[in-house]
C-alpha cells in the first residue's frame, strides 16, 4: 500500500446496461473515450488516486453490469462501499423509470448507512433526449442524492 495514502474508498457504478457507466469510468481513471466500448460482463474494476487539501486517497471503482443476468454477481460487490454513482441515459426514459429498482438493490445489499450517493444523467451530448434536467434534479432531491448533469 502507497505509505502517503491517506484512505482507500470503495465507490461502485450502477445503472442500465448501455447508460455509458463504462465510459464515465474510462474517462475518469484514464481520459479516454471509446465509441465501440463492449458491455461490461460482471464486473470491472479501476483504480484512481487523488490528491485532496493535500492527502492522497485512492478511489477503488467497481463498474458492474447492468444486464439482468449478471445482478446475481452484484450484492457482494455492494458490501462495503462507501459511495455509489446511479447513472441513466438522458435519451433511454427506460434508463430513468428502472432508478427505483436500483435503488432497491441498493438498499438492499449496502452494509453502511452513511453511503455517498450520486445521480448522473449521463449522454447530454445527444440531441434526442427524453429525460429532462428538472426531472433528474427531482429524483435526486426527494432521494437525497448530489446530482450531475
């Protein structure tokens, strides 16, 4: 373990199959984008350590799988993480009306009660939205969620 690193944070990303939550993690550990990126099978995993007022702390990110057949993979995953993203496709309404099952997952298999928890309407670059900002916001207010658009 790096001696200057202040904590280890265990942060997962959830979401539909498709909605890009393999993307925003390509972005966020390495600065890239790929266009033909293939569906996450299970689980992927990276690492990302930030400097912070000055500490380092090193994010572990877990990207599961959105698709059905996979969620028998996912409630140990949930176990002991500190933060969770919900992401859906602003162009998918699908993505959007299946939160309510994600958060149930959610409630169901954390193990802390103090999680952190993001919501991120994700594809704003598309023209062909069918989920609006306000209706994210909404979501995210009445289920105490930081929101990113």
């Amino acid at each position: 373990m790096d001696e200057d690193v202040l904590t280890t944070l265990k942060l997962l990303i959830i979401g539909e199959s498709g909605v890009g939550k393999s993307s925003l993690l390509l972005r966020f550990t390495e600065d890239t984008f790929d266009p033909e990126q293939s569906a996450t099978i299970g689980v992927d995993f990276k690492v990302k350590t930030l400097a912070i007022e000055g500490n380092k702390a090193k994010l572990a990110i877990w990207d599961t799988a959105g698709q059905e057949r996979f969620r028998t993979l996912t409630p140990s995953y949930y176990r002991g993480a500190q933060g969770v993203i919900l992401v859906y496709d602003v162009s998918r309404r699908d993505s959007f009306t299946k939160l309510e099952n994600w958060l149930n997952e959610l409630e169901t298999y954390t193990t802390r009660n103090d999680i952190v928890k993001m919501l991120v309407g994700n594809k704003i670059d598309k023209d062909d939205r069918e989920v609006d900002r306000n209706e994210g916001l909404k979501f995210a207010r009445k289920h105490f969620y930081a929101f990113y658009w």
